[in-house]
C-alpha cells in the first residue's frame, strides 16, 4: 500500500508531495526511503510521460561534516574509489582529494523548473572546495517548478559538474515531462553541446520499454555527443530511453564499507533496472555478448553508485530544502557522463564510445585494469551481466 506524506511550506509557498513506497532492497533500520511523486511510473503513462530515478534517503545516524555537509558518497570518495584520483587509504566518505578534469560540455536534461538551480550548484561545489562552476540553465518553454523534478536537477547538475569541474554545464528544463516537451529540450541540449565543442546529454529519467520507442531514437544520434541514461530503478526490468542503442544506459551499483567506514568492494544494487530491450535490436558493439542478449539490445552498458544505502548527498534547496541524500541510477547517468567528459576522448557519438568500452571485454588484463567486474548479487556473473553490464569504473582509460 502506498501512503501519501505531504509537506507545506508555507512561508515560501511551496508543495513537497511524496509517496512512501517500500523499497526491495532490504535497508539498516537507520534508513528510510522517501520516493518522490516524480519517480513512480504510472501504468497509462509508459511511452506518453516520463518519471525520475531519485529517491530521497533519511538516515538517522547521519553527521554533519566540517564543510557543513552530511557525512555520505560524494565527488572526492566517488573518485576514491573509481581511480580517478590519487589513492587515500580506505576511501573513506571523508576523502579529500576532488577530480579536477572536464572540458567542453554537458547537458543534463530534466522536466520543469528548478528555481534554486545556480545556488545549488554554487552551494554544493564551495562545500567541497572546486572552484566557480561554469553553469547556464536554459528553459526551453515556460517550465513550472516541481519539488520532485528539483530534487533530480540538483543532482544531476552536481554530481556530472562533481566528476568534471572543468566542463561547461547546462541545465536544460523541458516544460514537463512529457515526451514531447522532453525530447524538444534533448534537442536544444544537442545544439548547445555541439557549439561547445561536443561533449554528454545526460537522461536521468525514462518510461518503461514500450512498442513504439525505436521512434523516439532519433533524438540520440547528434554528431558530436555521448548520450546517457539511467538504467531505471524496477529491478531487472527495461526502461527507454535506457534501452536505445544510441545512449549508454547508466546502472547502478552499492558501495560496501566495512565498520570503520572503509572501502571495500562494490556489488550490484538490486533494485537497479537491466535486461533485454523488447522493442531495440542488439547494437553491434554487443555482438561480442550475443550469447547473452541474443538478438535484443541489453542493459546496463556500464555502472556507478546508486543504492539508497551507499547513498550520495546533494544540496537542493527546493527540492529537500538543502542539504539531502539521494540514492536511485539517477545518480549514475550525470556521474557516468562527468567521467566520460573527463576521460577526454569525445567520441561524435555514443556508437563509438560503447565500441570503445565492450571491446575492452576482449582482453582480460585492460579489462579488470580498466573495470571492476561486479560479480556480488543475484544474477551476476563474470563479465558482463544484466546486473552492472561491463561492471564500474577504475580509471579514466577504456571510456
């Protein structure tokens, strides 16, 4: 049963509705989930309307660090322990050293209005000592604000700023989150990363695999972009955009720690979406899995940080009022697309940056050199799986 929380604000004139949904994953009793009204996929709006991958996470035992922050995964303990800095014993949360890489630019594309968006941005990344961000949010109509569409912007904003300080970012609101409105914003997002130089559109949301979506695809394929998408969060099941050949689909993972808060392996998040497309063909770069898909498109392509229990912190002032943790593959698609950005190749399109990354399956010793294979949780296997696909990131090369 689901059970509506509603809260008023009524000095700033502002509406939090949220849906308490039980989660699959089984959580500390520290924890508690809250699933914004924006992530729960209604059955009559698959393929019509989009929903967001973000949950609000509440933890009873949080603490508050010396930047003001709560104490949880951010840019400096992500970097940690995907090697794209240098190595501090354990990669505790506290982990001080941030990713100082990026260029060009990318877009994140979202639903509605975040009133907040340039403080946000501005807040998180002084908390964390980066520099000024080079940020621009562009409404394409006349988006209203939305608490839950909020929340996802904050993220999306920061955490792909997070992993690649030095790139351009945008901010591209649709007037709702309706396919039409949304894949007219994923196009402007194109002309504004193309002028920059290229660079990644990233897709925090989607609508459940449906008949139809193969022509939606066209709004992917730009020259000079990466595409991303969240995997979604129906454990074992397809989402689109996720689920087109033209973007990578973003999975997500759990980061494990043990009692003194130390890094210690990585798993799948159970509750992160993956599995055969119905509606898409298997793409050429998975012909080297074929055995696996068969003749349909799989997800996840590759994965990152996004249970609710190794969740992340963000600041959002209308979306949580500031500072918050999130978990949901919300966080993997910008995370996934800051990583790529600072990788630094830009390839013109998403065909040749999984090209690049399935071939490294190829060869064992880049692989586990360039990838952590995550074999823990149901269903997975060596290699890759519809848990984690390739698995995570270690270093910048191979993407």
């Amino acid at each position: 049963m689901r059970a509506k929380i509603g809260l008023l604000c009524v000095g700033a004139v502002l509406v939090f509705v949220f849906s308490q949904l039980a989660a699959a994953q089984s959580l500390p009793a520290n924890l508690h989930i809250i699933v914004p009204e924006s992530s729960v996929e209604h059955l009559e709006d698959i393929g019509i309307r989009a929903h967001t991958n973000i949950n609000l996470v509440l933890d009873d035992n949080i603490q508050i660090g010396d930047n003001g922050a709560p104490i949880a995964e951010n840019p400096a303990s992500l970097a940690c322990i995907y090697h794209l800095v240098k190595q501090t014993k354990g990669c505790p949360k506290t982990s001080k050293v941030l990713p100082a890489g990026g260029s060009n630019a990318i877009a994140l594309v979202d639903a509605y209005d975040n009133p907040d968006a340039a403080n946000d941005i501005a807040t998180f990344a002084s908390a964390y000592g980066f520099g000024t961000p080079n940020f621009t949010k562009v409404k394409v109509g006349n988006p209203s604000a939305n608490s839950g569409w909020a929340l996802e912007e904050s993220l999306d904003i920061e955490y792909s700023f997070g992993m690649a300080p030095k790139a351009q970012i945008y901010l591209v609101e649709a007037n709702s989150n309706s396919f039409s409105d949304l894949f007219t914003a994923e196009q402007k997002a194109s002309s504004l990363v193309q002028a920059a130089g290229g660079g990644e559109a990233s897709n925090s949301w989607c609508s459940g695999d449906f008949n139809g979506e193969t022509a939606y695809d066209k709004y992917f394929q730009a020259k000079g972009l990466v595409y991303f998408a969240s995997a979604g969060d129906s454990g074992g099941q397809v989402c689109y955009p996720s689920a087109s050949p033209y973007v990578v689909s973003a999975g997500g993972t759990t980061i494990d720690r043990n009692a003194d808060g130390f890094f210690t392996g990585e798993s799948a998040w159970s509750d992160a979406g993956g599995g055969p497309s119905q509606y898409e063909s298997r793409p050429s770069y998975q012909n080297i899995i074929k055995k696996i898909v068969g003749t349909h498109r799989g997800t996840p392509d590759f994965s990152s940080e996004a249970s609710n229990v190794s969740y992340v912190v963000i600041y959002s002032g209308y979306g949580c009022g500031g500072w918050c943790g999130v978990g949901g593959t919300s966080v993997s698609s910008p995370s996934l697309a800051g990583i790529v950005n600072s990788a630094g190749k830009f390839f013109d399109s998403t065909d040749k940056e999984l090209t690049a990354i399935y071939k490294e399956l190829q060869d064992k010793k880049e692989y586990h050199a360039w990838f952590r294979d995550i074999t823990q949780g149901a269903e997975c296997a060596i290699g890759w799986d519809f848990c984690s696909g390739v698995g995570s990131d270690l270093t910048y090369h191979g993407k």
